[in-house]
C-alpha cells in the first residue's frame, strides 16, 4: 500500500534529523524498545552490538561533537509485505568543526543502511537496525577518536569486525520477495538503480547484472566502452580488494516516453575523496559537492526497467549550499 511506503520513508528522514539534532527530534513513535540495532562504529563487540532504544538513543546522545553535520539520502528503497517491510539507503554524510574562525576540521563518512520494520497498533516501528559506517577522509579528532574504523584491507583475520549488514540476507529484495508497495513510474526507475548499485556496494552481482539490458553498454571514463560482459567482469575484479564500496547516487531530470526514459545523476561519494581534491574553507564548508556525474539511459520490457547505456565521468561538481535544515 502506498501510505506505507511514505510513512516509512518520512520516518528515516526523521531518524537520520536525529543525527544533526537529538535534542529536538522525537524518535518515541518509530523506534521500539527492544529494537536490534548493529552499528559498525562500535568497538567493544565485533559484531557492532547496541541493542534496545536504550542503545540507539546513546549512540545519537554521544554522537562525536561536531558544529555542522550534513547528510543527504540517496538509493532509498523500501519494500512492503502486510505488516512487515525491508527498507536500505545510502546516506552521504560531512561533519565540520570551526577553529578560531580560521581553520576547518571535517570528516566526510557514508553511511549505509538495511533496516527492518514491523507495523503494529497501526504504525510502523524500526525493529531492526543495521549500519555500516564508511570513512572517506578528513581529520576532524572527535570522529576518529570515539567511532571504531576496521582496518580496509581485505582478508578474514581472529577478531575481525565484519560488516554488519550481509547484502544477500538483509537486502529488501532477499527479505521482501514479493513487495505490496504501489510505485510511480519514477520510483520503479530509482529503485532499479539503487538495485544495480546494491549490488556493486554489496558484492552481490546479480543485483548487478539483473539490472543491466543484454544490449547494455557504458563509456566510462576510467574504462573506456563496455558492453555487459565487459562491465561486470571489470567491476568484479576492481572491487575485490575493497571492504565496501558506496555508490549514492542523485537522480535528476528523469524523463519517461513510454517504455524508454532517460535521467541524469551524480555520484555524492565514493572515490575521489580518498585523495580529498576538494579543500575546505570558511568560504566553501556548507558547499554540497559530487565526485563525479553521469546519465543513464533505461528501457521497460515485460514490465520491468533496465538500464540500457550509461555515461561516467569523474570530477568534482559543486551544487550549491546544503539546505539550513540540514544544520
């Protein structure tokens, strides 16, 4: 049903104005009270243990101090059956601190999500909440000194802390077969490419190549052309030797003629920030900026989207100031 899907969807906006503002934001309607909640910033337990409102509400209470955090949610997806549903997101994210007006500490982090929810007394309750934490760069001291970071290099090791969120367990397509949600035409288009970028982030290539039409082709400007086999076999051998990857993405300008649709995107973190190109100031420190941007194009066949040709291309693209709102 349509109103659950927006519920849910205003629900962690809510949850993620928490972050920016404990004090004044009310969490009482959407988190229950023994909620499970897997948080990868946690050191004490590998597995990132903070159970129960008790342990949600303490994490947002010691939030490390920062003056500015930013946030914007990309790749939103939420997938309802009755009474239960299975809801991701990548959220981008930039923590700043002014020094005697002069110098600017940050820290830019990505931050994903598989969360579960469960309706009851007619509303719906974030039961279960998993989060994985993505560190890009910066040098704010509160971030590094009170969240716990795993190590980047690959490999199983004796007290390891692994991911909490397993992408073929607790994604909304594995938890939610069959979704009962009714989407516009817009919303069937973005979940297809937070699907294909699931599945990159994730290592689940069947997400992946799902999304791909078998006449798919890219350019891509660290590739070259690409045609399915081409694409998939590249970004499978590139992406191994990473913990995560994070692909939040910014649609814009989707425009759809019947079975065909085009639509322009921007890729809000990922890779350019390991390197930090981009140098902040008390001039450009509410900047929102991308790491690189692109266009897809996308065809319907037997009911479904598929994305039929993209371009890529990295860089850094400045679109405007954060919203206040987001203070």
């Amino acid at each position: 049903m349509r109103e659950n899907y927006d519920e849910i969807k205003k629900k962690f906006t809510t949850f993620m104005c928490a972050w920016s503002d404990p004090e004044n934001t009310d969490l009482s309607q959407i988190i229950t009270d023994d909620i499970l909640c897997n948080l990868s910033v946690v050191k004490a337990y590998s597995d990132g243990a903070q159970h129960s409102r008790v342990g949600v509400e303490s994490f947002l209470k010691h939030f490390p101090q920062k003056e500015f955090l930013y946030w914007r949610i990309c790749n939103f997806v939420c997938r309802t059956s009755e009474d239960q549903a299975q809801q991701s997101a990548v959220v981008p994210c930039r923590a700043l601190q002014t020094k005697q007006d002069e110098e600017v500490k940050f820290c830019e982090f990505t931050v994903l999500f598989a969360n579960h929810w469960q309706k009851h007394s007619g509303s719906w309750w974030l039961q279960e909440l998993r989060m994985d934490v993505v560190k890009h760069s910066g040098d704010l001291e509160t971030i590094e000194e009170e969240w716990f970071f795993e190590e980047g290099k690959p490999g199983y090791r004796q007290g390891i802390h692994l991911p909490c969120i397993v992408g073929e367990l607790d994604s909304p397509w594995a938890r939610i077969k069959f979704s009962d949600t009714v989407l516009t035409e817009e919303e069937q288009i973005q979940e297809v490419v937070a699907k294909h970028n699931f599945g990159l982030d994730h290592l689940i290539f069947d997400y992946t190549a799902d999304t791909l039409h078998e006449d798919f082709h890219t350019m891509n400007s660290n590739f070259g052309g690409m045609d399915k086999r081409f694409c998939i076999n590249v970004e499978k051998y590139h992406r191994q030797s990473n913990r995560h990857w994070v692909h939040p993405y910014l649609l814009s300008n989707i425009e759809i003629r019947g079975d065909d649709a085009t639509l322009d995107f921007y890729r809000m973190a990922g890779h350019s920030q390991r390197k930090q190109p981009y140098i902040f100031t008390l001039d450009n420190m509410h900047m929102e900026y991308a790491c690189a941007k692109g266009s897809f194009r996308m065809i319907k066949q037997l009911g479904e989207w598929q994305i039929i040709s993209m371009n890529y291309y990295l860089g850094i693209y400045e679109l405007g100031e954060y919203e206040l709102k987001l203070k």
